[in-house]
C-alpha cells in the first residue's frame, strides 16, 4: 500500500475496472494531490472495463481504433466533473511499457491494490519538482516529446533537470522531423493556456524550440524599435502577453495568441526614414502573418481569423469624444471588449518604466469611453432601409457601391444622425452628392 495516504478517490476505488492499471500522467496528478480530467487505463479486456465504466458513470463508450482493442468513456465523475478514460490493452511487460514513456514523472503505474510501479523514480522527482526524461532514445522517438518538455515544465511548475535540458536542447538543432501539426497545436495551445504563458514562450526560445515551430516570432529578436519601446519586438510581443495575463486572467485563447503576434509584422515592414525607424503597415502584415503561422498549425478557421482581426485593429486610436467612440464601437463591434484588452497589455508592454499616471490616465479615459459607448448600444441599430431600396433610391446596380451606401448609412443611425426611414432617404441622397463623408476621429 502506499506509504502515504491513499490518493485515489473513493468513487474510482469502487469503480475500479477489474484487473486494470492506471497508468501515466493521471496517477503523476493524483500523486500530486490533483484531480485528472484525463484518465489512462491498461486493462486485460479493454472493452468490457470500458463497458463497464462507463455504465457506472451513466456515460458513453467510444472505439478509438477497435482492432488495437482503444477505447474511449466519456462521462460524468463526483460532482458532475467530467471525466475522459482511455482504455488499451494491458501490456504483457508493463515495467518495458513504463521504460518507453517520455519523463519519469509520467512513467508510472498504480494498482487497484495501491501499489505503485516506479521503475525511474518518478514519485521522487515529483517531490522534488524535477521533470526528468526516462532517456534521450525515448524523446528522439517522438520530437513531439521535446515541445512537450517545455510545456510540462511551465504547467507543472517543475524544472527541468541538466540533463534533460541539455537533451532536449541538443535535439532541437538537430533536425528531426517534426510532429504533425495538430499535435505541435495542442501542445502549443495547452502552454498559452497557463497562467504563466509568457515564460513558456521564452522557454520555447532557450531549448531551441521556437525556431522550428514560431520562427517569425524570432525575427523580432534584437530588433530595436525606438521612441517610448524599450524592449525589442519579440520580448514585446512576450511582456504584452504577460501584461495581458496579468490583467485579464481569463483571457481566451484567440486573445492569447493575438497579443503575443500582434507584432510580428514589424521585421518585415520595418524602414528607415532620415535617422527614425517605421514599421508602416505592420499591423496589416502581421494580421497575414498570424494567419500562415495558426494555419500552418491546422488551427480552426474561426480562431484564425479572430487572431487576425485583432492584429490588424490594435493601432487603431482611441477616440476623444463620445461621438467617436460610437463610431469606434460601430466599427469593431465584433472584436469588443477583446481589442481593448489587448490595446492595454500592447501599451504597458510598450512604455514599462516609462509610464506615468497622467499618460494612464488619458489612455484610460479614452477606454472608458467606448466601453460606456459599447454599454448604451450593445448591438448595432436596425437597418432602416434595404439594399434594394438603396439600390432603387439612388439609381445604383447590384454591386460595391451599394454595400458602401449600406455602411454609410448604417453607421450614420449607429452615430444617432437619423432614426427613421424618412430621415435615412434624405441622408443617402446627401451622402450620394458627396455631403455624407466621414472620417474618423
């Protein structure tokens, strides 16, 4: 039995698959006091425990490959937490099976009878909060495992020991083939998760492994940008993810990625003009960049584009009365309250020390008033008039120039110029004489 209290809970102990072993990163969890959502079972019959299980849990089986006899149980645990357990079949030599694991504190095995199959120590290291590989073969076999060092390292808050980092560093440069890109994605979206993000992405860069799976973010690397900036791009990009975290904890992960890229276009738009230094159009730029980097990943279209949307908005100014946060709001109603957060880590990620309350302040105020725009007018305005009667007012074919009537006019009621269909025909007739163009403020 364990030498320690027993830390498998009541509920499993009772639904315990017959014969089973729970193997891997869920019994390094529950080691550590931490209740998994994963689950990782070796069992003689891996359908019927699958079966079995996910009766008792009023959940669902699911044949992941059912020649290799892998199965899935989804269901719902004390509390209705909900719970995933993969089953595949019991190895024959589980101390071989457990020595072909990736690190030692996931190379382990626990026994209905709470016995602990340790071959490398792990439960050691999982004291000292060491993450310590089980050998260099086992991380070539699978590159994925390097990547996967880095994230383990930063979501456990354990340190990498000399060894390992000096492993995982040699292997980086030496050019194995890299993972598919799904799974880079889901190692690479499980470290921005964490709160401690930031400091994944530099340990990304120290092991080597950034160069192969965010190489236009290293371009920022000692590139000097000037003025109030006193970080270079990349460390910026790194500080206002970091700020972003700091202030928003809860940050979804589109925003994530948005504040650490949203400077990426920088390197390649950077000029010299008569002794300063311009990244013209560097937000447009970067908003293309975030999309071959995230499809480069397979990441979902969705996510991309609401990356790219963010980029490309984040020099937008903020407005210096209310009548131009309504426009503001009008016109990025979609990327609301996101782009805001991310306007805010990119400004103390920019200024740092050189900050001061009064420039806080101002910013503050001109936040303050789009979210109070935003507030009054949480959706945009019913259209008062349709394309066809555009189309018909201003004697226009089907085409661009009706859309561009459309917005006019729909941002025009957004502003509170016209409120009525009536109002709204004599307002198009003007825009259409040239009276009805705006700029923004």
């Amino acid at each position: 039995m364990f030498r320690r209290a027993d830390p498998v809970p009541a509920h499993l102990r009772r639904l315990w698959p017959a014969g089973a072993v729970l193997v891997g990163g869920a019994v390094r969890d529950l080691l550590r006091g931490h209740m998994p959502g994963d689950w990782d079972w070796a069992a003689p019959d891996p359908h019927s425990a699958a079966q079995a299980l996910a009766a008792a849990l009023d959940g669902s089986v699911f044949a992941l490959d059912e020649r290799r006899g892998y199965y899935r149980v989804t269901g719902q645990g004390e509390a209705g937490r909900r719970e995933q357990h993969d089953f595949v079949p019991l190895p024959a030599d589980l101390k071989g099976d457990l020595e072909r694991r990736d690190f030692t504190v996931n190379a382990l095995a626990l026994h209905r009878d709470g016995h602990l199959s340790d071959p490398h120590g792990g439960e050691r290291d999982l004291r000292r909060r060491v993450l310590r590989m089980v050998s260099a073969d086992n991380l070539r076999a699978d590159p994925l495992r390097l990547l996967r060092a880095a994230r383990l390292s930063i979501t456990l808050g354990f340190e990498l020991d000399s060894g390992t980092r000096a492993t995982v560093t040699e292997l980086a440069r030496a050019g194995l083939p890299l993972p598919a890109p799904e799974r880079v994605r889901e190692e690479l979206h499980a470290l921005l998760r964490h709160s401690q993000a930031a400091r994944g992405i530099l340990l990304l860069e120290d092991l080597g492994l950034l160069s192969l799976y965010l190489p236009e973010l290293r371009e920022g690397i000692g590139l000097e940008q000037g003025g109030f900036h006193h970080l270079d791009v990349f460390r910026h990009g790194v500080e206002a993810l970091h700020q972003l975290l700091q202030r928003f904890p809860d940050a979804p992960l589109d925003l994530r990625w948005a504040a650490l890229l949203h400077d990426i276009g920088k390197p390649r738009s950077r000029s010299d003009e008569g002794g300063e230094v311009h990244f013209y159009g560097h937000d447009k730029l970067g908003a293309e960049l975030s999309r071959a980097v995230l499809g480069r990943l397979r990441a979902h279209a969705a996510l991309m584009e609401r990356v790219a949307g963010l980029i490309a908005a984040h020099m937008v100014p903020l407005p210096l009365d209310e009548r131009g946060a309504r426009r503001f709001v009008h016109r990025r109603r979609g990327l609301l309250p996101d782009l805001l957060a991310l306007m805010l880590a990119d400004r103390e990620a920019a200024r740092g020390p050189h900050s001061s309350p009064a420039t806080r302040q101002r910013y503050q105020q001109g936040m303050d008033r789009v979210l109070a725009a935003l507030e009054q007018q949480p959706a945009p305005p019913a259209p008062l008039l349709g394309g066809a009667e555009v189309m018909a007012l201003l004697k226009l074919p089907s085409g661009p120039r009706v859309g561009e009537a459309l917005r006019a006019l729909n941002e025009a009621a957004a502003l509170g110029d016209l409120s009525t269909p009536g109002e709204a025909r004599r307002w198009l007739l003007r825009w259409a004489q040239g009276s009805g163009q705006h700029t923004e403020r």
